[in-house]
C-alpha cells in the first residue's frame, strides 16, 4: 500500500513554501526599486546622478560568485568546471550585455516600462529555442506571445503626457529606451537558453555554472571598468555618498539571495509555479514603482498593462488544466508483439 504523505510534512511544505513566494517577491521588488533608485535620483547636495552601469553587474556578480562558491564548499562538491570553459565565459558575456542595457535603459525609461516589457522575453526565448534547441511550439503558443508584445507595445508607445519624473534626467527617451530594452530582451533569452542547454548536456550542479558564469562576468565587467577608466570615478562617488554605497551593497544582497528562493520554488513546485509568481512580481513591482516614483499612467497603459497581465494569468491556467489522456491502443489478445515487430 502506498504511503500518504503526513499532514505535518505537508503543512511544512506549504509554510516553507509560502515563505519562500514572500522572499522572491519581496527581494525582486526591492531588487527593481534599487535598481530605479540608483539610475534616476540624484545624489548628494549637488543632485549628482550615478552613471556607471558596469560597476553595479560588477558587484552583483562578484556577491554572487562569492556565495556559490561557498555553497560548493560547504555542500562539499567539486569546483571543477564540468563543461568546457567557453561555455562558461559565452554565458557570461551574454549575461552582461543583459544586466547593462537593463541598467542602461533605466536612463531612458521609466521601471513600469522597462518591467513591463521583460514581459515580452517570450518572443526571443521562442526565437532562441529554436536556433539552438530546435524546439517546435504550438500555434498558442504564438498567441499568447503575440498577445503579451502588443501589450507591451500599447503600454510604451501611449504614456501620460505628464510622464516626467521630478528626479529624472529629463523626459522619457522612448528610443533609445526600446533599444536598449530589445538588446536586453535579445541576451537574456540567449542566455536562458543556452544555460538550459548547458544543463541538458552535463551533469552540472547549479552552483557550478553560477559560480563560474559569475566568475567570468566578474572578470569581464572589471576589465570594462577599467578600460572605460571608470572603476575609481566609481569608488570615488561610492566613498562621496554613503547611500549609494548601502543602496548598491543592498542591492547585490538582494539578487543574490532571491537566486536561492528562486530554484527552491523552481525544484519544490515546478516551472509552472515559478511563472505565475513571476508575474504577480512583476504587477506588484509597476504598482509600488508607480507610487514611490510618482509615475503616471495613461488609460491606453493600463488597457495595455490589462492585456499582458491577462494573458500571462490565462497562459499560466489553461497549461495548469490537466489534459486528457490518449485513448489506448486496441491490442490483439494474442500473437501480439511489441510495436517495433510485426504479428
């Protein structure tokens, strides 16, 4: 007879699964409001603004490096690298691309525009899977996909005429804005993609390709400080306002630990789950962005803000809705054999 599980480890289960939903959403959202802090207000008597972008995915990469490799030593695994080192270092430039025009875009966008149109990384995920996967996907698949980008669409290309931040650098630059917002969209659904990929092909531990990725990227984004001459005019504004420096410390914590809250749901509930929380995330990032920054939104945005988060929300349902099973195949009752003989 099978063993039920007790209603003690499934109360255990639920709590600590609870626990880590409030840690992703929480860390996420104080992760983006950071991120949009550090990029847009001003610092200091003088109202100086942060410009180096660089050295924020250096200090992200560097507490993250520095955490995997103490999971892989306390866990007691290797550090050796399981797959071949370039593959490590093409996920790593990848991955900074992304973080930068991320950060980048935050100079010309608003964080509601730029959070909702991370909505629509399923197009170059679909693109990506494709060319390197050779996956095939369902004509739903598409529409949901079709339907999220012209959400995103109406939402950036109809804001409030009185879209200006008083602590902006000045009005919304929708141009380089969307540029810099489909090169972070390009790269990171390279990036996913290829990280999947390199899971499928080795027996790798999560750890390990986070430690050596981050490793790379750390050496990657240091050198570009340094020859953009920008690593001391960094440390110098850094050492100048003490808030940046909490603000910038806070904010690597917070993506470092959201990454461990992130593959328990991930490995506990499945990807399924992981997606709808990722989408309330991101609806409860505009909202608080909204409130905190002061940022208007027109009606055509909320109408387009409708769209993406309904199609998400219904995507996500009708994938939980089980299907229904083959029929069976009629088998003779004797001289039969397996399907890959005859009779």
């Amino acid at each position: 007879m099978a063993e039920h599980p007790s209603p003690v480890a499934n109360d255990n289960k639920l709590l600590k699964g609870v626990f880590a939903v409030v840690g992703i959403i929480a860390t996420l959202v104080i992760y983006g409001v950071l991120q949009e802090k550090i990029m847009r207000v001003p610092y200091g008597e003088k109202k100086e603004f942060f410009k180096y972008s660089l050295f924020l995915v250096f200090c992200n990469r560097i507490t993250t490096c520095a955490v995997s490799a103490g999971a892989l030593l306390a866990s007691k695994k290797a550090l050796e690298p399981v797959a071949p080192i370039y593959k490590y270092c093409l996920i790593s430039v990848s991955n900074i691309l992304t973080t930068t025009c991320q950060y980048e875009a935050l100079k010309y966008v608003s964080f509601p525009v730029q959070t909702l149109a991370k909505c629509a990384k399923m197009i170059p995920v679909m693109v990506w899977g494709t060319i390197i996967m050779q996956k095939r996907y369902k004509g739903q698949d598409y529409l949901w996909a079709a339907l999220v980008t012209m959400g995103c669409s109406i939402f950036i290309l109809f804001p409030t005429a009185a879209d200006i931040n008083p602590y902006s650098r000045g009005r919304e630059s929708t141009v380089w804005g969307v540029l810099l917002m489909v090169g972070y969209l390009g790269f990171d659904g390279f990036t996913s993609t290829f990280q999947d990929k390199l899971f499928k092909g080795y027996d790798m531990e999560i750890h390990n390709q986070i430690f050596y990725t981050t490793l790379f990227s750390c050496i990657l984004s240091l050198s570009g400080l340094v020859l953009q001459g920008h690593l001391l005019l960094a440390i110098d504004f850094v050492f100048r306002h003490n808030d940046c420096f909490f603000d910038i410390a806070l904010l690597s914590t917070v993506a470092t630990v959201s990454q461990f809250f992130i593959s328990y749901i991930i490995r506990t509930f499945g990807a399924l789950t992981f997606a709808t929380i990722m989408t309330t995330r991101q609806l409860v990032s505009i909202m608080l962005s909204c409130m905190w920054f002061a940022h208007p939104l027109s009606w055509k945005q909320w109408a387009g803000a409708a769209i993406v988060f309904g199609s998400l929300y219904a995507k996500s349902f009708l994938r939980s809705i089980p299907q229904k099973p083959t029929p069976p195949v009629n088998v003779p009752e004797s001289g039969a054999t397996s399907s890959k003989g005859e009779p």
